[in-house]
C-alpha cells in the first residue's frame, strides 16, 4: 500500500525566507510523486509532478522539489517565499498497479507567511 | 481555471434527504475522480470513472453512488445523509486511466444540518 507523511501540519515563514514543506512516502512500486496546492475556497492545482525522469522537479511559481529514493522524501521548496504562497500544500503518491492510477494525498501543510 | 466545472458551489440541505452533485470534465478527458475533503479525514478518493464505466472505489459509502453519462459529466449521488458527511466534494478530470496529471475542479460544499 502507498501513502505519505507530510512533516508539520501548519508552518510559518517570514516573507523572503526559504520556504521548506517535509513529504516522506511509502510505495511498494516506484512512485509518481506530486505536489499540489490549495488556495482558500478553490480547488487544488498542480506545483509539479516526478515520473523517474530528473530527481529534481522545477514548477510552477517558483517552487521545485527533490526526489530522494534513499531517504524516501520529496520535500517542496522555494527559496523566498512570498505572501501570495499562503495557502495548503499537499504532497500525494501515484502507482499505476491495477490497471488505474491511484492517488493517495497527504494530510496537507498550511504555510502562512508573515510579512 | 482548471476546465473542470462543478455544480452546485454550495449547498444545504437536511439530514435524511438525498443530493446530486455534477461534474463536467475539462473537453477531451474521459476520466473522472471524486473526492470528499473533510476536516477530520483529510482528502479522500471516492470513486473514478473512465469513458462511462465504473474503474476503481476508494472509501466510498454505501449511501454514496455515481456514473459517468454519455456526454462524459459525472453524477455524485448521496443519500440518507448524515451531519458528518459535511465536506467539500471534488471532482477531478483527466486524459485517461493512466495518465497522471489531474485536474480539480473548484468543488461543491455540501453543509449538512
């Protein structure tokens, strides 16, 4: 069975500061890993998404993470963070075994910035 | 925007009584996803369609059913319902079964009372 532990249920950063949102998985097969935000009342939108190509994702708005097979992360990061970037992340893990992709998503983190 | 448009954004209604939900799919997608995002249990899958047909169940209750129509819109149906099925429901579209993006649509909250 899949699933992830994301690190921190809240964080706060102050505005300008390195923006660092922990993800650990558990996968039996190798993993389709994706970050997603969630902005007040919206739908969630995808950062960016690692499918064994480069271990290091670039997205949108600045953000990227690091696939990590060793350490089994895939932490999010930016190095400055913003006050539009306030909002939930959520970090979930993809395998295609079944036939079907299955999701499984992170309990999320709320980042709050403080300007 | 997404693409993926839901309907109704918000609605309330009564225990006991029964509610549909709809979702239309982002144009060429024939894959759809239902999700219940509440603040005790997170963000869960429900259910996918894909092209009509029924393809995987997540933590769906029994009270709880959907289908994929023709047009490719997707029907959440709940019924019997409970205060704690008080959640916003997605709907997420994509390309096919295997293809990894998703698309989420804005979601309906549904308030129980």
């Amino acid at each position: 069975a899949q699933s992830v532990t994301q690190l921190g249920s809240h964080v706060s950063v102050s505005e300008g500061a390195l923006v660092l949102l922990r993800c650990n998985y558990s996968s039996s097969v190798p993993p389709y890993l994706f970050w997603y935000v969630q902005y007040p009342n919206q739908g969630l939108q995808l950062l960016l998404k690692y499918t064994s190509a480069a271990t290091l994702v670039k997205g949108i708005n600045g953000f990227e993470a690091e696939f990590k097979k060793s350490e089994t992360s895939f932490h999010l990061t930016k190095p400055s963070a913003h006050m539009s970037d306030a909002a939930e992340y959520f970090c979930a893990v993809s395998d295609r075994s079944g036939g079907y992709q299955k999701v499984t998503f992170g309990t999320g983190t709320k980042l709050q910035v403080i300007p | 925007d997404s693409g993926v448009t839901q309907t109704p954004k918000h609605l309330i209604t009564a225990t006991g009584q029964r509610v549909t939900l709809r979702c239309s799919p982002r144009s060429g997608d024939l894959s759809v996803y239902w999700y219940q995002q509440s603040l005790d249990q997170g963000l869960q899958f429900l259910i996918q369609y894909y092209n009509g047909e029924e393809r995987a169940k997540g933590n769906i209750l029994e009270r709880f059913s959907a289908q994929q129509f023709p047009d490719l819109h997707s029907e959440l149906n709940l019924s019997s319902l409970e205060l704690g099925d008080s959640a916003l429901y997605f709907c997420a579209s994509s390309v096919d079964l295997l293809t990894i993006e998703q698309y989420f649509g804005p979601g309906t909250r549904l308030t129980v009372t």
